[in-house]
C-alpha cells in the first residue's frame, strides 16, 4: 500500500485532529492538512485520492530466473525426485536455514500434514485438538483419518485458538494437537507446547500462511514434533502447489519421507515398502521454481518487515488504533497479512467499517469491522457428511457423536458473546514490497480520514 512526503511531516499535530480524538497527542497532519480545495476533501465525498494508482501487481514474481531453472529440469529428463536432485537439495538447504534437522518436501501443505499425523499414529476414535479458525485443510486432514476434530475456541484479540481453553479438551482419546499460525502471526506456540509437554501429546503446527515468523528467535514450525509450511501461490513463497514438513526427531522424519513416498524407506535400510504411504512426491519442476523463490522470498521478506514495522509504527501513533496482539514481546510477524485494533470510541463512533470505506476511496486496498468469524470449520457441511458416515458410524458410537455435536458451540468464534473487537486489515504480502512513498500513501490515507472525522461520522 506510495507518498511524496516526510516522515517529519507526518508528525505535525493540529488542533482540529486533537480536538476529533478527544484531546490526545500523537493525531498528525501531512501536507493535505494545508491544502485547500478537493486535496482535503475526502475522495468519498468528491475529493481527490490520496492515491490513483493501483497497488496491484501480478503474482506470483518470476522471470527469466525461474524460466532457466525449469528450462533446466526440463532438460534434465530427471523430472521425478527420485533420479533429480533438487528437491533433496532444497530439503537439505531449507532445514539448515529454517534451524531443524531434516525437511520432507510433499506436493501441498495439506498432504504434508496428513503425512504428519498419520506418522505420529492418528487414526479411527482418535481426538485432534485444532481451531475452528483455519483454513478447511486443517481439518480435512483429520476427518480423513476417521478421526474427530476437537474444536478449541478463538482467543477474541487475535483469532488464534485460545490455549488457556486447551487443557479443557484433553480426552484419552487426545492423540495430537494442531495448533495454526494463521496469516503470519504466531499463535500462543510457547504456551500450547508446555500444555502439550505436560500431558506427552505430540503437537504438530500448521505453519502454512506462515513461513519465517518467529517467536523469541525461533521459527514457527519447528516447535512441535512437526511442522508443515505450504507453498501454493498465494502464499509468501511459493511454487504454485508443494509443502514441507519440518522436524528433529529422526525416526519420525523418516516415517514421514517415507509416508510421502508410497512407503519407501528414505534409508533404504530394508528393502521394499516397510512403511505406510501414498504418493505425495513434489517434482523436480515445483522444486526447481521453489529454489528461485526461496531467493526471491529471502529479499522480499526483509521488504516486508521494513516497511511492515514502519507502517505499523506509524499508523499506531494514532489515537484509537493499536498493534494486534503478540502472545510473546519478540514476536517476529510476516507482514503477509496485516491487522490493527480499531477503537471506534476514538472516532467520533465512525465504525471500522465505514473508516476502511473511506480509506479504500483514498486508494488503499483495506477492509474493517468486527472481529467476528463467521461460521468456521467447525460449521461447515463436511464435518456432518464424515460424521454421518458409514466409517465414522463403524467407529464411534451414537452416544460419542451426540456428544461432539453438541460441543461445536463456540461463543467466540460464533459471536455469540458481547467480547467482540473491531479492527482494520489488508492482505499486505504485495503492497508491502512497495517503496518509501508507497508506504507514506497508506500512513497520509489514514491521517486524511482522521482530520474528517468529523464529517465522516455525519455522513
């Protein structure tokens, strides 16, 4: 989300943005604030944007880079891993920067934490602890192993699950725990993993929309006996569709590799199909784009964070809006997504709705309102098909079923409690590879909307 003018000038306070947020410092003017005319009207109301031109870009980023490195695996005639090598190069090179052991590249996200759990001996009757708030293939992996999904509800200041409710859930028949770092921001990973070291259940992290987020130093992903990262295309980095599983523990990683490969020993310590398995192989072509992107993905990420925190630090001077919730003070967030708490108290009541409406009109692509979920997975029509099924029927008895069904009440995740937040959010994983100007453009966007405040809230 691009601006001609200063930092210095965004600091510049004026009466009339004190008086619009009660009286608080830190409301800023810019150079609109001395324009006349439409430059200080806001464009929803016919005045000029701060902003015309389009942040958009096509993705994902390539060029003749990626061109020559499938170009080469083409060449090759070495398109399966199996006589390639570049996917088992790039194994070996991401383990080492992400800090684990081993890597097992797969050909999604989802398949590599169906590997995941399948390997850690999930199966029918089993429980998995997970959050409704996550994309169905978190689920889907689960179900399919006849499994139940045990649905934790959502802490309501980030929509992450809410590990102080987790210790609650734990059955006997609890066999894993699957926690989801959702959009580039860590869930409370520290906390679920004492809870989950306290009564020996396996976590494995559904890191997917999350790849280089940290918490105290550490990568998420490579807190639980496993993590997955995916690298479908609209991710941070990517290869169109390919996962990876991240782990330390030997044995497991090595169930695992062979899982994604039909049963194959990764060691070839014995011969044949020792192991459980499907073909979940990623190619030599997906791993030879992946290899080009990690470069890409290493540069744009540190974009990301420069201009990410600079935003960030400069949007949360402004009275009524703040930081969303970090579960630990180094707390390193992607930037893929991005969220800021809106306090509509703060803005003569205009709601966070009708803010990112006006800011949208300036030309910077935000949505807002209330942090509600809207369903979730635990509301969505497979999770009756699986529990009506014949398999499920054979597994778990009338009376077990009954009793999940009526645990799928989540007052947070279904809004049914007054604990609701407003906030403001952008997809950001584009618009934050922008320049300097391109972030001074969001920070003045806003700071035209607060000076009109006032007339927004009469509108």
């Amino acid at each position: 989300m691009k601006t001609s003018y200063s930092r210095r000038s965004f600091l510049k306070k004026t009466s009339a943005a004190l008086a619009i947020t009660g009286g608080t410092t830190g409301a800023v003017c810019t150079m609109y604030a001395q324009a006349t005319g439409s430059a200080n009207v806001l464009a929803l109301f016919g005045g000029t944007p701060v902003r015309t031109k389009s942040f958009s870009t096509n993705w994902p980023i390539f060029d003749q880079h990626e061109e020559k490195a499938l170009l080469q695996a083409l060449r090759s005639r070495n398109w399966c891993c199996l006589r390639g090598n570049v996917v088992y190069d790039f194994e070996k090179n991401f383990a080492r920067d992400m800090g684990v052991q081993q890597c097992v590249l797969s050909n999604g996200g989802t398949t590599a934490l169906g590997a995941s759990l399948q390997c850690l001996g999930v199966g029918a009757g089993d429980e998995v602890i997970t959050s409704p708030h996550t994309f169905i293939a978190t689920i889907n992996v689960i179900t399919n192993l006849h499994a139940l999904p045990v649905f934790v509800d959502i802490d309501p200041d980030t929509g992450s699950i809410d590990a102080g409710l987790i210790e609650a859930a734990i059955t006997e028949n609890t066999k894993a725990i699957v926690p989801v770092h959702l959009g580039g921001f860590p869930a409370d990973i520290q906390r679920i993993m004492s809870i989950a070291k306290k009564h020996d259940i396996p976590v494995v992290e559904d890191a997917c929309q999350s790849v280089y987020a940290e918490v105290d130093s550490q990568k998420v992903g490579t807190f639980g006996a496993t993590g997955c990262i995916s690298f479908q295309e609209w991710k941070t980095l990517v290869s169109g569709e390919g996962g990876a599983i991240l782990g330390n523990d030997q044995e497991l990683m090595r169930h695992c590799a062979g899982f994604v490969n039909n049963g194959r020993d990764p060691e070839r310590k014995k011969s044949g199909y020792p192991f459980p398995g499907s073909n979940h192989r990623m190619t030599e072509f997906q791993a030879a784009v992946l290899t080009e992107q990690y470069k890409r993905f290493k540069e744009q990420d540190q974009i990301r964070q420069k201009n990410g925190r600079y935003v960030e630090e400069q949007l949360t001077q402004i009275p009524g809006l703040r930081s969303r919730k970090r579960y630990s003070p180094n707390t390193r967030i992607t930037y893929f997504y991005f969220e800021l708490d809106y306090d509509h108290t703060r803005f003569a009541g205009v709601s966070a709705s009708d803010f990112a409406k006006a800011v949208r009109a300036e030309g910077i692509p935000i949505s807002g309102g209330t942090r509600q979920y809207h369903g979730g997975c635990h509301r969505e029509g497979m999770l009756e098909e699986h529990l009506r099924s014949r398999g499920f029927e054979r597994v778990f008895s009338k009376a077990r079923l009954d009793h999940y069904r009526a645990s799928l009440r989540l007052p947070i995740m279904d809004g049914l409690t007054e604990n609701k937040r407003e906030m403001i959010s952008a997809d950001t994983k584009i618009a934050f590879l922008g320049s300097k100007r391109d972030m001074d453009d969001i920070i003045e966007a806003f700071h035209k909307v607060v000076r009109n405040i006032g007339k927004l809230a009469k509108a």
